[in-house]
C-alpha cells in the first residue's frame, strides 16, 4: 500500500493535546486515523471521523492498520498532573517508553514508511534534581533522576524510527496552559477559594506554553521538512513562580502573594509537584532558530486568554 501523505495516525487522541491535535488536523483537511483504548470514548470525541483502530501498546492487532499512513503523532501516556498511587509510575513509564517502542516496532515492519513520526515528550529530560538561573536548551544534558530517565528512555524509543528513513520530531513539552485540563485548572481552583500564591520557594522558572502553540509547534514540525530532533515547547518569555502567580492573581482578581508550602502542592499533586516546585529555564531555542512565530509570548495574554477575562 503506497503512503498517503494526507493520512496522519495520532496515538493519544483522547488526551489534552491529542484532542487538540486532532481538531487542527481535521480543520486542515487531513484525513485521521486514530488509535485509541477506549474507542467508545474516541467516537464520542470525533463522531466526524469514521477511522478508529483499538489499541493498546501490549497488544499485536492494530499494527497492520498503520500501513498507508503518511505521519504519526504520538501523544499517547498515563496522565501526569494527578496523584500517583501503587504502581502508577510503572504506567507513567510503560505508557510513554512501551508504547513508544511498539508504535516504532509497527513502523519497521511497514512496507512504506510514515515521512514523520512526531512523538509527544517532555521538557523533563532536563531532570528536577538541581536548580540553577541559565537557560536550559536543546543541547543541555538529561536530568539524574526519574524524569531525566523517563525522558531519554522514551525519546530513545522515538529516535529508533530514523533507522527506517522516518523523521523524528520529539516535542518536549513544559506546563501546557489549558482552561480544561491540566496544572492550569488546579492552581485556579485554589486561587478562587483566596488562598493563591507562588508555590514555595518562589524563585523557581514555571516554564509554560499556550495549548494554542503547542499544538502549532506539531503542525509546523509535520509541515517543514527541515525540522527535526528534540524541540522545547514552552514560550520564549520565562517567568519565575512568583511572576506566574502574580499575574495569575492579577487576572482572576485574586489574592496571590501568600507563598503554597510546597507539602500543600504534595497533598494536591502527589510526586509530580516537583514539576512546579524545581522548574527550570526551559527556553525554545530550536523552535525560534527554526522561524515559529508564537502567537502566545505575554503570560497575560495567555492567561486572560484562557480564563476569559
């Protein structure tokens, strides 16, 4: 079966940023295949959209129906932004590097093989275990702890399709602003009840980026066939948690200068509250080298965007 370059799989459709991706891809006029777990959930999300393959990373079945594809997205992944209980690290990990691994698998064994595999990572490849002031780009060095680990072992996964003559596109995503879902949602909700401020200490950089450009940033990658390797997904501008949280204030009309005790965000957020209590400087200097043009610089505009003021 010849590829068609208007046929684009997306793994993860039903997430935050699979489901944002997928309504840009339709807008567009490609045609989509998604690969789903759960596909009376993915239907009820895309009643527009006929093409829905079951499947899950531990299973064989869906593999042939990659066949003909012209571009994979890979969004797939347990959720972060939610407290982590038994073994859930064990799926944070298997859903991201497994997964990873078998959508690579299915790639080499494809006749014609997808002109790009775009797989969904994270800026936590920079790791949580030191702070420091300078800015973190494409070429610094992985972290020495579990997201370090999480992140190499899953872009090496990615990386494998380029034996296959596949080009691969790892977007590192930092804190995705969105008004449904994720960290977004649970910092407003304590905002309003008066009690919000910068998460302890204060002077840690909460790298972010509007879901509007993260979503860009993977239509600009599957469109410029120049792009390729890991790229920060996050605003140019930076602000340190205690500027977040004042604007974050400003625009809700809120209360925001009594600094979170970081045990608070613990009870709330579980292990993954060292994503907003040790950022780093996560600046997007590939993607700016490359000529994205971000429609969302100002963390006001993003803000006010987002929760309508």
């Amino acid at each position: 079966m010849e590829n068609d370059s208007s046929v684009v799989s997306v793994f993860g459709a039903t997430g935050l940023m699979g489901q944002n991706i997928v309504r840009m891809l339709h807008s567009e006029g490609y045609r989509i295949r998604i690969f789903a777990r759960d596909l009376s959930k993915s239907r009820n999300l895309f009643p527009e959209i006929s093409d829905h393959v079951l499947w899950h990373y531990a299973n064989e079945g869906w593999k042939p129906s990659l066949a003909g594809t012209g571009a994979v997205i890979n969004f797939s992944g347990a959720p972060i932004f939610r407290k982590w209980k038994g073994d859930y690290r064990k799926e944070i990990w298997n859903s991201r590097v497994e997964a990873t691994r078998q959508i690579v698998d299915a790639i080499s064994k494809l006749e014609q093989k997808p002109s790009i595999l775009i797989n969904g990572s994270a800026a936590g490849i920079y790791g949580y275990d030191s702070f420091d002031d300078s800015d973190v780009t494409e070429s610094s060095p992985p972290g020495k702890d579990f997201w370090g680990d999480l992140v190499s072992a899953w872009e090496g996964e990615a990386n494998r399709a380029e034996n296959f003559g596949t080009r691969v596109v790892n977007i590192r995503t930092t804190v995705v602003l969105d008004r449904e879902s994720g960290a977004l949602p649970q910092l407003v909700s304590v905002f309003r009840k008066g009690i919000g401020g910068p998460i302890s200490p204060g002077n840690q950089w909460f790298p972010w980026i509007h879901i509007e450009d993260e979503v860009g940033l993977v239509m600009f990658a599957m469109e410029n066939d120049t792009v390729s390797g890991p790229i920060n997904a996050g605003s140019p501008e930076v602000p340190r948690m205690e500027d977040f949280a004042h604007t974050l204030g400003e625009v809700m009309h809120k209360q925001s200068r009594v600094k979170i005790p970081l045990t608070v965000i613990r009870l709330m957020m579980g292990e993954v509250s060292n994503v907003l209590a040790k950022g780093k400087k996560v600046v997007p200097a590939r993607a700016l080298e490359l000529g994205y043009r971000f429609k969302f610089v100002k963390l006001r505009d993003a803000l006010e965007d987002l929760l309508g003021h």
